[in-house]
C-alpha cells in the first residue's frame, strides 16, 4: 500500500510540473510576455508555432531524427539547451528540462532568441510546413471575435 500512495505521490508531482495551455489562455499568455509583435512576428503565428510544435503542452518532448526537442516551443536540444547528453551549442544557456515545466518565463526567452536568429521562425520546422499561409490569422480571430 505504501508503494502505491508514493506512485501515486510521484505522478501527482510530475502532472503539477506541466500545464497544458488552452488557445486562448496562451494568447493572452504570450501578448502578457511580449511576443505579440516581437520582431514584427503577430501572436497568431506564435500560437501556430506552438500548435503544430507541441499542442500547447509544457511538458511536451520529442526525439525525431537524432534530435531532441523540449517544451512549448519545440526548443532544440542540440542548439538551444543542454540535456547532458548530446553536444550543444547552449545558446540559451539553460538546462534542457528546464523547458518541460510550467513555467513558461524561460522558454520565451529562449524563443525570442530563436526568432531573433539568422532563419528567424523558419529555425522551427512546425512554423516553416504550418504557419506561412492563412492559419495564423485564423488561430488569432478565433480568440477575438468581436
């Protein structure tokens, strides 16, 4: 019995360390942090970004084609965060895992940079197949509606 409660204990932990966002609730989240004209990107393309990378998950992670990438906003692993286990250019200077908890504060940051970089949004793959076309537009009307 009390394995079981320190199992349950532990995956109540892990389900508090990670938010999965509504659309909405995230727009209002990323204007509140200042991504909504960021280097001229609109808050509807970062929530397109941020669909197609992680459904709106914190906690999200992904290891596709020898990369990993961690959080929100798709972060990679081997250039913007270091997990201990891949060489890393670290540009973010921060602890992959530190991009899969609530806190979104730190992965902002770090997408700031992304976007501020040499390909801009186009560094994420989601935001270069998804969100060059009408889905932006669409994302951001649906949360304002008149």
């Amino acid at each position: 019995m009390k394995a079981l409660n320190l199992v349950f204990l532990c995956l109540l932990i892990l389900a508090s360390e990670s938010k999965k966002y509504l659309k909405c609730e995230l727009q209002d989240e990323l204007i509140r942090r200042g991504l909504d004209g960021y280097h001229d990107i609109g808050v509807g393309h970062w929530l397109c970004l941020v669909l197609f990378a992680s459904q709106f998950d914190t906690q999200h992670y992904e290891y596709t084609d020898g990369h990993p990438y961690y959080g929100i906003f798709y972060l990679s692993g081997l250039l913007w965060c270091d997990n201990g286990k891949h060489p890393t250019k670290n540009l973010c200077s921060i602890d992959c895992e530190k991009f899969l908890d609530d806190n979104i504060a730190d992965d902002v940051e770090c997408a700031k940079k992304v976007s501020a970089s040499k390909n801009g949004m186009l560094a994420w793959k989601p935001f270069e197949e998804y969100c060059l076309h009408p889905m932006p537009s669409i994302l951001y009307w649906e949360c304002n509606k008149p």
